[in-house]
C-alpha cells in the first residue's frame, strides 16, 4: 500500500486512501481513518483485489478471506460490508484465448452464484468489471437489490442512461450504509432509471461500447482525412480555375466559398449523424462517417441557396447557426449526440459525459462568434445602419445569440464547461462592443478580460448553495475550494495542461500557429495580405468578429486543462470558414452593412487599423 500511495502522488489527484475501511463519520479531507478497526465497524475483504479495496492507507485490512472458495456463509454474513475479488480474465486473443476466457467466465459465475445464494435477504448485491485486457472497452455493472429491479442504471457524474465511473461506486456504498461521502471526494451515487424493453436497453448498452471502440479506432485518422481534404479541395480550386482574368478569378473565389462552407459544416454534421442509432447497426465506422458527410452536404447546400447567400457573411453565419444549434440544443437535452463523434467526447477516456468537450470547444465557440456577428449585421441592417435604434437592434440580435451559446455550454444544468465559459465570455463581449460603436480602453479591456471568471464564479456559487441545478463538477469544485482541496484540481489541470503541448507531433505547433494568426488579424497590410486587407476595408466586422475568435481560441488554449487541443481543432473549422467571407466579399466587390451611428459620426471602427 506504501508503493501504491507513492505512485499516485505523481497524478495529483489528492485520493483519500482507505473511503471504503473507513466507515465512520469524517467531515473534512483533513480527518482521516487510521486503522478501519478503530471504527467500531466491520468489513470483510474475499481475495487480493477485495483486500485492495477495504486497506486503510496503512494497509490494514480489518478481515480477510483468501479467496471466495474459502468464504463460509458466517463470513459472507458477519459484517454490512463484503468485497470479494472474483479474479481477472485471460484476453480472448485466439482460439485457445477464447476458451480459456470463456471458462473463466464460467467459474467466476459459479463463484458468484455461489455467494448470492448464501446472502441475506435485501442485501445490495454489485458485480463490477473493474479491468481491461488488450483493449479499453466499457465494462460491465449489475447491481441487484432493494431500488434496483429491471432498471437501467444512473449517475450524475455522466447523466447518461447506463452509465456510472468507477469512483461512483465508493460513494454508492457508503451511501447504502447510511455514511455520507466526505465533502471533496469524487463520485456521485447509482441510482435505477426505467429502461423500456430489455433488448432495446441491451442493444444501447452494447452500442454504447462500439461507439466507443469506434472512435478510439478511428478518431486520429478522421482528423488527418479533415484536414487534408480541406487542402486537397482548396488545391483542386486553385489548379482547375487559375488565371488571372476577371472570370476565372471570380469563378476561383465562389469556389472557395462553397469549399470553405462545406468544410465548416463538416462538425455539425458529424453530431446529427447520430440522430441515427449508427452504432446499432452493421458497419457502424462507415456508416457514421458516410451519415456525416450527407449532413455537411446538406448544410452546406442549405447555407449556399438561402437567401442570405448574397451577403458575405450570410453562408458562414448560417454554418455557424446550424453548428451552435445542434450542438447547444443537444447539450441541453442530455447531450446525447455528444457521445462517440470524432467532435464529440470519449466515454473510455471518462473526462466528460456532458457537455462541450475540449474537442468541439474551439468549433463551438467559433461558430457561435460567426452566427452573431451574422445577426448583428442583418439587425443593422433593417435598422437603416446609422441610427442609434438599428445599433441598439445589432447588439440585441448578436446579444441573443451569445447568451443562448454561454448558456448551454457553462450553466451547470447543461454543460457545466468551466474553461469554454472562461474563455467565451470575453469574446463575445469584444464583438457586442464593436457593433455598439464602443473604444476598447483599459478598464473596458480588463473587465472584458476577467468577465468569463466572474459568470463561472457565478454559477459555481448558484450550482452548489442551490442543489436544484443539478449537481457538476462547475458546483463540486466550490465544495473542493470550501474543504481544502482546491489546490490539487488546479495543479492537475495546470500540469495536464502543460503536458498537453508536447502530447502528439503536431501540438507544439499550435502556439506558433495562434501568434502567426494574431499578426495576420493584426497587421494584415504589412504582411502584405492583399485579401484580407481588401475584406476588412469592405466588412467593418469582419476584423473585430476574427479578433474575438482568436481571443477565445487563445484563452480556451489556457483555461481548459487538455487546452492545446481547442485550437489545434478549431483552426481547421475557423480557416475555411474566414476563406469563405473573404472570397464572398470580393465576388461581391461592394461594402457590407454600415457601421453603427458612433462610428459613423468619425470615431474609428474597434479593431480598425489606425
């Protein structure tokens, strides 16, 4: 136990050793439990992984039995609590793998039947596949008992149907014995939902695992054919169209726009393509990505017909709308299409069930930023563009669309996204002061700066003294704050954070690549980008909308703890979507919406080079 307790110390994670030994009352992370004798309770610990599980952080087990052959009724009945290690299986790899597998299943099923039968009557029964073999899969969880006949299992910790984290088992069993969960520790209690048919909650509950398996086969590969399609497409373009003349070059730029739309639709489309039951159906992998190529399709063609397919920011702006729209909208009715996508979130890496991921966080916010800037041009516009009714009218439209956006992503009913609140809030805040017509100055820029904190400090606060909300971990943290153990989920998220920049071969990458963007918004005349110059001087937005992408991009990099990734994401989807405006703006060859009344009486554009 001494060796186990050291290994961890490298993760930061803080565990308290000894939760299930210790079975008295303790209320804070500073009162631990010495010796499980000392408690005047009792447990019973069948086998060396059962011992594992009831050691104090000494390694004391109260009572122990060498393995569950050996177990007489008056031991399995002696205390309120007893584990028992059935073994581990052997992998299935080849014919004799698959017997030898087959027949420790067998036994272990003996063995436990022979256990049940000699429980008492109402006795909470828990089989739990706590290991993996050659491969992670999703592992099996029956619990048999008083609350749970022919249910589907539930648990806060990933508000999913059929689905709990392993650490929700020790604050389940100490809720069962009456002894609340230690303020701090991690875990939520099991509890028993309807499930309908019991072939129906088969068949998702397997489909759940092949989603799973999908991904983790599949996600790296789809991000390189992303990425690479998107310059293959662009490339295609520019060889089959190049020329210099006027109707090559105006045929050249509508090709990039539908290009750059059908790129960004791709995200979107990858979450309605589980509108369909895909990973209950036969060759699940092509289906998923086949399904999701027809939805980018469909947008895109959606975004390029519709009658805002005039105005440069029309197309982009619709791409935007659909991707907040599935993706919020999904957040805040169980995130259920979150779940298996190669946006989405990973039930084997357990880092989030709910929610915007790191993964899509960078696309969301992103495609959040392009929809209200899209709704603040058309606002403006119906309002006449110079009066102060039409200003009032872009920042209430633009308004809307980020409230909705923050909303589903970071109230703790819904997403609960602590780093993705951080990083938005300030974003969106920068492009509402461009459409009011105000100046960036200091005390606007650091209240804009640290205004993310403050809404997640909020909700924080809203989440843990008002329940009701529905526990997350945007609550759970003020617990951990409250009860000492703050430090250790900021040192993890840092370290892992850190750790994230060196993780794969292209993260390094991303910092270079956030600060060479940063110039070309910046300075884009003395970089000599002729497109992009023209494009500002053409939308007056459009610069304040790139500037308030960046900053989210930038800030998610720091405030999520696997942050690199936000970015590294997020490019492929903003980079199509900004050739899309620049090349809709020079098919156009005109200005876009005027610029608010305060601009318009002399004061610059924010944003706008001097």
């Amino acid at each position: 136990m001494p060796r186990l307790v050291a290994d961890n110390q490298h993760f930061s994670y803080d565990p308290q050793w000894g939760l299930l030994a210790c079975q008295g009352r303790y209320l804070t992370r500073l009162t631990r439990c010495s010796s499980p004798a000392g408690t005047g309770k009792c447990s019973t610990a069948i086998g060396p992984g059962a011992a594992i599980a009831l050691a104090d952080a000494q390694g004391e087990v109260a009572s122990y039995v060498p393995g569950a052959g050996a177990a007489s009724r008056s031991e399995l009945n002696r205390c309120a609590l007893t584990v028992v290690d059935l073994g581990a299986l052997p992998t299935a790899a080849g014919a004799s793998g698959g017997v030898a597998r087959a027949r420790a299943v067998h036994a272990a099923d003996l063995a436990a039947g022979r256990i049940i039968a000699e429980l008492p009557a109402g006795a909470i029964i828990v089989a739990a596949g706590m290991g993996d073999d050659t491969a992670p899969h999703l592992r099996a969880l029956v619990i048999s008992g008083p609350g749970f006949r022919s249910g589907l299992l539930a648990a806060p910790s990933t508000r999913q149907p059929g689905m709990a984290v392993i650490v929700d088992l020790t604050s389940s069993v100490r809720g069962w014995l009456g002894r609340p969960t230690p303020a701090g520790v991690v875990g939520s209690q099991i509890s028993s939902t309807r499930r309908g048919a019991l072939s129906a909650a088969v068949r998702t509950l397997i489909g759940q695992d092949t989603a799973a398996q999908v991904q983790r086969s599949t996600i790296g590969w789809f991000f390189v054919g992303y990425w690479l399609a998107e310059g293959v497409l662009f490339g295609l373009i520019t060889l089959m169209l190049q020329g210099s003349d006027r109707d090559r070059q105006r045929r050249r730029r509508t090709g990039y726009m539908a290009a750059g739309v059908l790129a960004g639709a791709v995200p979107a489309g990858t979450f309605l393509a589980s509108v369909v039951p895909w990973p209950q159906l036969p060759h699940p992998a092509l289906l998923l990505y086949a399904l999701s190529v027809a939805w980018a399709a469909v947008i895109a063609a959606a975004a390029l017909a519709g009658p805002w397919r005039r105005d440069p920011f029309g197309p982009p702006g619709f791409v935007g709308a659909v991707t907040v729209a599935v993706i919020g909208l999904d957040v805040m009715t169980g995130s259920r299409l979150q779940l298996g996508g190669p946006f989405g979130l990973s039930a084997l890496e357990a880092g989030r069930f709910y929610g915007v991921g790191n993964d899509v966080l960078g696309v969301y916010a992103a495609a959040g930023i392009l929809c209200a800037a899209w709704a603040g041009l058309a606002a403006l516009g119906r309002g006449g563009g110079g009066g102060g009714g039409g200003s009032r009218r872009g920042v209430a439209a633009a308004a809307a669309v980020a409230l909705f956006t923050v909303i589903a992503s970071g109230w703790p009913g819904f997403g609960a996204k602590v780093g993705g609140t951080i990083a938005m809030v300030p974003g969106f805040l920068l492009l509402l002061a461009a459409i009011a017509g105000l100046r960036i100055t200091v005390r606007r820029g650091s209240l804009i700066g640290v205004s993310g904190l403050l809404l997640v400090t909020a909700f924080a606060l809203i989440n843990y003294f008002l329940p009701a909300t529905g526990p997350s971990d945007i609550g759970g943290f003020v617990g951990h704050a409250l009860h000492g153990g703050a430090g250790s989920i900021l040192q993890r998220k840092i370290t892992s954070n850190a750790g994230s920049l060196t993780q794969t071969w292209y993260t390094p990458a991303v910092p270079v690549a956030a600060v060479v963007t940063g110039l070309m918004i910046a300075w884009p005349g003395r970089l000599r980008l002729t497109a992009l110059t023209d494009a500002f001087g053409r939308a007056w937005l459009l610069r304040p909308a790139l500037t308030a992408i960046w900053l989210v991009e930038v800030l998610g990099c720091l405030a999520d703890d696997y942050g690199v990734i936000v970015a590294a994401i997020g490019l492929p989807f903003v980079l199509p979507q900004v050739i899309a405006m620049v090349s809709g703006l020079a098919v156009g060859g005109r200005d876009v919406t005027p610029e608010p009344a305060t601009q318009a009486r002399g004061a610059p554009a924010p944003g706008r080079a001097g």
